[in-house]
C-alpha cells in the first residue's frame, strides 16, 4: 500500500500526475508521482508487515536508504501508518 493524502492505495493503482506522501529532510510532504514501471520480482523479503524486493529502498535511522536485502536486523526504522 502506498500513503496518499487520499487514503493509502494499492501500489498498482499508482499512476503519473498522482500525489503520495514522502519526505524531504525532516518534513513530511506530498510529491506528484512522475513516472511508474512495472516489473516482475523472483524474490521478496519479509520485514515487519511488508514483502520487499532486496534492492528496495528502506529508510533507516542509523544509515538512510539501506536495500532491503542488505538489512542486518539491528536497523531502525517505520512502518507509515
């Protein structure tokens, strides 16, 4: 599911021209979605709730965006409401 001032939607109905939520520093903020690409993932990570492919960005408060299938397990970071 991805975070919209909308409502959180299913990934798959993200399209160009929509706004999401994201970050800018410190700041929550929206953004307007420029471009989606689908593709076909052979592998997925379990982390808390989610299924992530390994190279997607997780943010991490010890070391920013870390790929997911670089996680350690001592990392923190949040799950958006």
């Amino acid at each position: 599911m991805i975070a919209t001032p909308q409502g959180a939607i299913p990934i798959e109905a993200i399209e160009p021209g929509m706004e999401v939520w994201g970050w800018s520093g410190d700041e929550i903020i929206t953004t307007r979605v420029s471009a989606v690409k689908q593709s076909a993932a052979a592998e997925f990570i379990d982390i808390e709730l989610l299924q992530l492919t390994p190279n997607h960005p997780v943010w991490t408060a010890e070391k920013g965006y870390v790929p997911a299938g670089r996680l350690t397990g001592s990392e923190s970071f949040g799950l958006w409401p």
